[in-house]
C-alpha cells in the first residue's frame, strides 16, 4: 500500500506496544495506552516484598506467639497483644492453578473468647519512605494504591486491611469479607491518594499495610472504619473485624499480596528467587553453618583466644544491623578458641560490612596478629543473624 501524498494514522496502541518495556511520548499520548497498561508492565511495580510468601530466613514455623516479633515469612511481623496463642508457618496449601508454592498460614492453639479493649492480632508489613516517592502523596497529584491477595480461613466474616502512614499519623481502612469457609478467594481493594502529608525520603518507616485478624474495643468501633484518609483515630482503624482468636479451630491464610500503583489490579508480579532473596537481605540476613566446621571467616588473632574478621553483607542493609547468634564457634590459629554464640559480638558496624569480635574461654592460646580461621564448632546448626528491619 502507498502512502504518496498523505499521512498514515497509526493504529491504536495495545497492552503488547509496551512489552518492550520503553514508554515513549507517542505511547503514552495515545488514548489507549492507560496508566494502568503502563503500570502493570512495570518490573517491581509490587510494593510488597515477598508477597509470594516463598522467603523464610527465619524458619518455617514458630509455635507459642503471644506477642510481636518477625516469625517466619521474610519481611512480614506478626503484632499481637492479649489475643491467644498462635503457631505461624510457611504453608505449601495454595490456590490451584495460580502459579504460588507458599502462604503465611496463623493458627489459633489457645483461644480468648473475651477480649480485653487493646487486644489486637496484625499480620503488616512495613515500607521504607524513599520506595514510595512515585505516589505523590500529600501532593494534589497524590495517586491512589490497590491493594489484591489470596486469603483462606475457616471462619468466614468481616476483616479489615489497613494502610498506616507513620510519618504524618494517617490511615486509612477497608473491609473485604471472607464468604465461603475453607475455600481460597482472591481480594481487591482499592484505596485513594492522600493530599495531606508527604512520606519522608529516606530509609525509615513510612507506610505499613496491615492485615487485621482480632481487634478489641479500642480499634473496632462498629460501622466506624476509616474509608478516607484521615488523621489516625484508634476506634477506626478494624471496625466490624470478626474475632480469629475464638476458636482453636481458626486458621487463616493468605499469599500473593499486591500493593500497587492504580485502581486496578494486575497480575501477580512473580520475581525469581535469588532476586527475592536478595530483596529481603536488605532488612534481615541469616548465615548458617552448612556443616559442622563451616567457616563464616578469616581474620586475625587479636590474642590469646580472642580474635577478630570482617563479614561482607550480600547486599547493602538498610542501617546498620544488629547481630543474634546461636550455636556453637571456634577460632582457629595456632591454637582453638571455643565458646558459643553469646561470645560474638558485632564493632565498626555500617551497611555493607560488619567486623566480628570472637571472645572465648574454651580452648588455647593463639599468638597475636596471627591469621585465623572462624567458624562453627562441630554445629551443623550454628548461626549468626542480623536485622536491619523496619
């Protein structure tokens, strides 16, 4: 076809024009290239880190939860006060056909069928203020979020997920119903952008998304939910949220969580697991010795049974860490320091590299400023952990 004399008009733009990942001013000043098309052709347009539920540097399970901690899944906490007993696991029950492998699974093992008015359960997840710029809150151009996930539970009802803004003291809150017992449902909810209160640009915590599973009188008013972004109200923040701690029956389970940029939901955005991974060291990281005389380093001897090494992180923290270790160590010069992980401790401590002190009692003298190896002593179990969370 000739075109002598005259100037084509191009075809409309479709979702697959901007698969190649560049957006020029032609795409975007076509009608049907939408915000949303944009979006969801975005790599990390997730907010959320490890919705997949598939990281767990902690641990698969931890039994006997009463009050707030990180449990197992990466970057996810568990806050609880007076609301039972719980066991939280990394559970392969998905649902069919949608491409997970893991959920976050909460299990009531000691029920409170009265609560007090501050008891509360959350599942949340906290979100540092400088990956959240692009939202534009506390600005007239403020862009609105939206929220999907896959949730299951036996007790069926009302239950309530809420976004905390922790730099300004603002929420904002909406109810999604769980309706068929013991049956996966995926769930939307769309929230508006906020034109009051910028997030700070920097690496605190800026905006948290919690899940509500039990709320006392002092967060659930009835009929009282903030639907609009408003200064913090407590009563507000779980209104009509049923009560998961009733029953050692209750279990509750959810995977493939999604915050966005938008009012409409798009796929799951599935990452490859070393980048997973690498995403969640940034706020936690675990060494474990793979067996029994594992090697966390090289150093030097500082005396006697005293030495000194450098550990590199993977990636860089977030802060500075703090270190946890658990198991038992040695050093390895001209002679053998031995003691457990309560003899490490972590000095000159910055993002990207911690210096270890190993100060024993067991063993023998080495001679100073000799080289020396550090590492597990005869624990396949030994670890050394460090926490940059929000």
């Amino acid at each position: 076809m000739s075109y002598i004399g005259k100037t084509p008009t191009p075809a409309p733009l479709t979702s697959s024009d901007i698969t190649d990942g560049i957006i020029t001013t032609a795409k975007i000043a076509d009608s049907s290239v939408t915000t949303e098309k944009i979006v969801a052709d975005t790599n990390f347009r997730n907010i959320i880190i490890n919705g997949s539920m598939d990281i767990a540097q902690r641990g698969t399970s931890v039994t006997g939860i009463t009050g707030s901690s990180y449990n197992t899944i990466d970057r996810f906490q568990t806050g609880a006060s007076s609301a039972g007993t719980w066991t939280q696991s990394q559970s392969t029950d998905v649902p069919t056909g949608q491409g997970f492998a893991t959920s976050l699974k909460m299990d009531c093992t000691t029920a409170n069928t009265s609560l007090g008015s501050s008891a509360r359960l959350q599942i949340s997840q906290k979100i540092e203020g400088q990956n959240l710029q692009f939202l534009k809150k506390g600005t007239s151009s403020a862009v609105s979020t939206t929220v999907s996930f896959w949730v299951k539970s036996n007790k069926t009802g009302i239950y309530i997920v809420e976004l905390y803004d922790s730099d300004n003291t603002r929420h904002i809150a909406k109810s999604y119903t769980i309706s068929s017992a013991n049956t996966w449902e995926k769930k939307t909810l769309t929230y508006a952008g906020d034109t009051t209160g910028a997030f700070g640009n920097d690496n605190g915590d800026s905006l948290a998304l919690y899940f509500w599973l039990v709320a006392g009188s002092t967060f659930n008013a009835s009929g009282n939910l903030a639907t609009s972004w408003s200064a913090i109200s407590n009563s507000a923040r779980a209104s009509d949220q049923v009560n998961l701690a009733d029953s050692t029956s209750n279990e509750w389970y959810v995977t493939g969580v999604q915050l966005e940029a938008g009012s409409v939901a798009s796929d799951f955005e599935f990452l490859p697991v070393d980048v997973n991974l690498q995403r969640c060291q940034r706020y936690y990281h675990k060494w474990v010795s793979e067996h029994v005389y594992a090697n966390i380093t090289i150093g030097k001897v500082q005396s006697g049974k005293n030495a000194r090494g450098v550990y590199q992180n993977k990636v860089q923290f977030r802060t500075a860490p703090s270190l946890s270790a658990d198991g038992n160590f040695r050093m390895v010069g001209s002679g053998t320091g031995t003691g457990t992980g309560s003899n490490i401790s972590v000095i000159r401590n910055n993002t990207y590299v911690q210096f270890l002190d190993f100060v024993f009692s067991g063993g023998t003298d080495s001679t100073g400023n000799q080289a020396c190896e550090m590492g597990a002593n005869n624990d396949a179990d030994a670890e050394i952990a460090f926490s940059a969370e929000l």
